[in-house]
C-alpha cells in the first residue's frame, strides 16, 4: 500500500515538473532567440572583418584580435569610454539624489500624494525622442526661451549644445530630468513597506529627523536603493538617442558616448566587425560596473 501511495506521488512530482518545463519552455526559446543568438554572433563577427557591402560579394575573414586592437588603441574610443564612464557616474548620483528627495517629500504629505505623484512621474513617461526634440528648442542658440530669459536678464548666452564647455553638462542635466522620476518611483513604493512601528520607536527615543532619515528610513530601503543605482547604471552606459539627437557626438568628441562612436564608425558604414567589437567591449565595461552593486546587494 505504501509503495503504492511513493510511486502515486512520484509520478504526480514528475507530472508537475514536466508541466513546469512545458510552461517554461517558450519563454526559454524565445530568449535564447532574442538574447543568445545576438550575443554569439556578435561575438563571432568582432574576429572578423564583416563588413555588409563588401561580404556580400567577398564574404567576411577571420581576422582574431585585430579589430579589438583597432578599437582600444583609437584615442576618440578611449575618449568616448571617459565621457561614457564620467555621464554614468554624475547622472546616477544626481539622479539618485533627486529620486530620493522627491519620494522622501511625497511620502511625508498629509494630503495630495496622488496628484504630486502623478506630476511628478510626467517626465519620465515622455517618449525620448519628444525630450530631445523639446529641449533642443528651449536651448536654441537662435529663439530658445533658455537664451531671451538670459538675454532679458542681461547674461551671457550660450549655443548650449555647441559649446565644448556647455554640451555635456546639457546632457547630464537633461537625462537627470527625465529619468530621476524612475528612481523616484522605485524608491517611494520602497518608503510604502516601511515599518511605521520603527518610526514611532525612534520619534518615542528622541530621534530628529536626520537620526530617523539615516538609521530608520535608509537601512530599510538600502535595497531598492542598490536596484535603482544598477538600473540607472546599465540605462545610462547604453545612452545614445539623446546624444544623436542633440550633439552627435560632438563638439570635438566632447560629448561622444561608446554607443555614439560605435553608430559613428560602425553602423553607419556597415563595418559590422568593429561595431561587434565595440558591442563586446561595451558589455564586459557593463557587467563589471553592475557586478558592484550586486555585490553589495549581497553582501
């Protein structure tokens, strides 16, 4: 009888897991599909010199490192990892920041959570391109609003996006205004799961503001905290349609991120060889930069 009632549940623990994998399964496929076909053949065409035009009739040779060598010993790639590197870390600190000033604000309103939650969250839900588009028109050398408020004032005015002073510093700022509402989001359902009882013990014990904000609010949220910034990290190392859309890379390279340098010198000439390379290149700066945070979200 026993035997009878292991090898019923076997058999059903063997059904439930078949159906497990059968639900799973497109999903798997269609990963595999979209994600590692992709990265494979990227990783293929960064060893040889695949270019679209000229493989068609010659077809594409094996070329080992030669692209790689190209690319890290070209100093406007070099140039374009530092501005890269230097938009991440400035734009996720000011972000990050902002985020968390502006849940920490919603949260302690008594009334009108929904509506500031609402205005607060119309940046980000803009599509990027109408972002660019608007900012390029308020900034405008010529009839942006940006430059008759200086000039009424009697300031200097800038060609914001032609300046090698002014250029970068426009994109970080325009970035950090679309995107801190995200962070915003993330962290403020973060702040809903707070335990009031800690509150009230520490208000009960004398605490101020800074004392509850550092040793209440923060260590409860310190992991939403490390999933904004690795988020925010990887979104920002891709950036590329703000900067196509409003400086091109330029002026003198000043503002040319990988992605930008890869369409520059890769896609646009269909030397998809180098612009694999790039793309793998890209990755690994990627995966190494998130793995400190997860690491610390660890830990």
């Amino acid at each position: 009888m026993k035997r009878n009632v292991n090898t019923k549940l076997r058999s059903a623990d063997a059904q439930t897991k078949r159906f497990g994998l059968g639900m799973l399964s497109p999903t798997v496929v269609i990963l595999l599909i979209m994600t590692a076909y992709p990265l494979f053949f990227t990783l293929v065409y960064s060893f040889t010199d695949y270019n679209l035009l000229r493989s068609l009739k010659k077809g594409s040779h094996f070329i080992a490192l030669q692209n790689y060598t190209k690319l890290l010993s070209d100093p406007y790639f070099q140039q374009s990892i530092l501005n890269t590197v230097k938009f991440t870390i400035l734009a996720v600190i000011f972000e990050m920041f902002i985020g968390l000033v502006m849940a920490l604000f919603v949260n302690s309103l008594k009334r009108g959570q929904k509506t500031m939650r609402t205005l607060l969250l119309l940046p980000y839900l803009l599509p990027t391109v109408t972002v660019a588009l608007s900012w390029r028109m308020m900034l405008s050398p010529n009839y942006g609003i940006v430059n008759q408020v200086l000039q009424a004032l009697h300031l200097p005015v800038y060609n914001w996006f032609s300046d090698i002073h002014t250029a970068f510093g426009m994109l970080v700022l325009i970035d950090v205004w679309q995107s801190a509402p995200f962070v915003f989001l993330l962290l403020y359902a973060a702040l809903q799961s707070v335990p009031q009882s800690q509150y009230e013990a520490a208000r009960i014990d004398g605490a101020n503001r800074f004392k509850i904000l550092f040793y209440v609010t923060l260590p409860n949220i310190k992991n939403s905290l490390a999933l904004c910034a690795l988020l925010r990290t990887i979104d920002s190392f891709r950036l590329f349609d703000k900067v196509n859309l409003l400086t091109g890379g330029g002026p003198a390279n000043s503002t040319s991120t990988i992605t930008q340098y890869l369409y520059n010198y890769g896609i646009k000439s269909l030397d998809f060889g180098f612009g694999s390379a790039g793309a793998i290149v890209m990755t690994v700066l990627v995966l190494l930069l998130s793995s400190v945070y997860i690491k610390r979200a660890i830990s």
